[in-house]
C-alpha cells in the first residue's frame, strides 16, 4: 500500500498532465505481457513486426520484475503536455546514482551498472533506445491516443467540480480510495506513506496503464499514472462518412462549391462552373472563409480561394 496526505495546499496543486514519454514506457508492459490489455494486440503485433529484434530484447529489459518500471525513466511533466523530446532530455539529466537507485528498487533483471560512469552509459542508452521506439511504435498513433487522454482528464475535471476529491478518485479504478484526506494506493510492491509536502499530485492519465501507478521511490514528487477511460475506442475504425452529410451540413451550392476548391480558383471561375452568379459564389466564400474551411490569396488582380485543411478533412473525407 502506498498512501498520499493531502493538505489544502496539496488539494490546490493537484494537476493534470500528458505526457508522451510515461505513454511510450508504460507501452513496454503491454510488450512483456500482452495478457494485460487485449486490446491492445493488434497494436502489439503490427510494433513487434516492425522492431529490431535485439531492441526488442533491450526494451523488454527496462521493465523489471513484476512489471515495475524505474522511476527515472518517467520524470515528472513540468507543463501540462511536453514534447517527448523535452522528456526525454530531463531522463538525460538523471544523475547516476539515481539510476541506479531506480534500477534497484524496480527489480531489473540483469546486473545493475556499478558506478557513475556505467549507470551514465545505460541511462544514455535506455535514451537512444526510447528515442527509436517512440519514432516506431507510438508516434504515429500519438493524436489518437492524445484524444482520449484529454476525453478522460474533461470527465475526471467535472467529477472534481462536481463531488470534490471524493469522487475524482471513487471511480478511478479499484485499488484507489479517497478517506479523510488521505489517497490510498492498494496492492502495490512498495509499502510507504507520503505525508503532506505542499507539492500536490499530478494526474497522468494512461491507455497502457492497466493499474494505478505512484513513483516507487518515496522521495519521488507525488504522481499518479491511471488507467484512462474508453481506451476501447482507440482501435476502433472509423466510421464511413457519409457521402451527402456535407451537403447536409452546409447546403448544396456550399458543398459543391467546396468540392470545387481541390484547386485554387478565383470567384469568376467559380461562377462559370457552377452557373451562377459571382454575386452568389461570393457570399457563399464568405462564409467558408468566415468559419475557416477556405483561405485566400491575392495572385495579381486576382483573389484565389481554396480549401483550408479543415475544409479538405469535410471535403474529402
């Protein structure tokens, strides 16, 4: 059991945050046991087809025994969604005997590199290692994941509005339990409590985490990675778009008239290929300007429109 004590001053800066580099380690759990997230096995299959076999084997090595991973691996966000690249250069930071430190208490399998400049290689190492393995496995699926992590912090944000604390941690997963002012994290390896230390709680949000899961170290600044909510969603297919939804949304001669602007193309052009007024083609342009699915640019005498990014996304779907 690991237990947070809150203050009023801990409640005050209790946060949330994304953070890529704690999505990318706690992936490496799902690697070791896929048992502990179905859903993710295709996701799992398609990584493990693509890696290095001998960095299959080096990541499989940073998850210690009992899946616990070290802490320096996950250092604490200090904005509300890094880069991964800025993540990674604070685990570039950790002063070796803190990574050796970590290396022990997560139970690592193998020997733990003795001395300053054996841990500075391995964490050096683990860097670069994590650094192809983000590029490989989860950058491509990261706006995906990055939505439901933001869907679940919306929900976890209203519950605090609405029922304080009590229930921002009642649903959360079982092995939470909010008393009296004390956050209580079951069936943990470590056995510690944390008393109040004005340095609140950040709340990371996780679709790889399969539990909660506190720093191992005790003297680690208070986090919490969870289990996110509607993480079945984030393999699911999109739906087919409807072809004549567009049409319904923004009118026929609106539709059609976005269909057209694949291309840049000025008003009178418009006008020939729609047979209509340039009067009529232009108001429908300011509307699709106006809310940001055409932009503009002046080539000669000449305005030319085309679809924004937005617009191509409605457009052709």
């Amino acid at each position: 059991m690991i237990s947070y004590e809150f203050s009023v001053e801990d409640l005050a800066d209790t946060r949330f945050a994304i953070s890529p580099l704690a999505e990318t380690v706690f992936s490496l759990r799902v690697l070791r046991e896929p048992g502990l997230h179905v859903l993710h096995l295709p996701w799992r299959r398609a990584v493990l087809g693509e890696l290095d076999p001998a960095d299959v084997d080096l990541l499989l090595s940073l998850v210690g025994e009992r899946l616990v991973l070290p802490d320096f691996l996950t250092p604490r966000p200090t904005t509300f969604a890094p880069a991964f690249e800025e993540e990674l250069a604070l685990v570039r930071q950790t002063a070796p005997e803190d990574v050796r430190r970590d290396l022990l208490a997560a139970l690592i399998p193998g020997p733990v590199p003795v001395g300053e400049d054996a841990a500075a290689r391995f964490r050096d190492a683990a860097c670069e290692l994590l650094q192809r393995y983000w590029e490989l496995a989860i950058e491509p699926v990261w706006p995906r994941i990055r939505l439901i992590l933001e869907a679940d912090m919306t929900y976890r944000a209203r519950q605090l509005a609405v029922g304080g604390a009590r229930l921002l941690f009642a649903d959360m997963h079982p092995n939470t339990r909010w008393n009296e002012g004390v956050l209580y994290i079951s069936k943990m390896i470590g056995r510690h409590h944390v008393p109040s230390s004005g340095r609140g709680l950040l709340l990371m949000p996780s679709v790889f985490a399969h539990k909660p899961a506190p720093p191992v170290h005790p003297d680690v600044p208070p986090s919490l990675v969870y289990p996110s909510r509607a993480v079945a969603t984030l393999w699911t297919a999109p739906a087919t778009p409807d072809v004549t939804a567009l049409a319904e949304l923004l009118g026929a001669p609106r539709a059609r008239l976005l269909r057209l602007l694949h291309e840049p193309l000025p008003t009178i052009e418009l006008a020939r290929r729609l047979r209509v007024t340039s009067s009529a083609v232009s108001q429908h342009l300011r509307v699709l300007h106006a809310t940001g699915l055409v932009i503009r640019a002046r080539h000669g005498r000449l305005v030319l429109y085309s679809r924004s990014p937005l617009g191509d996304q409605l457009a052709e779907p």
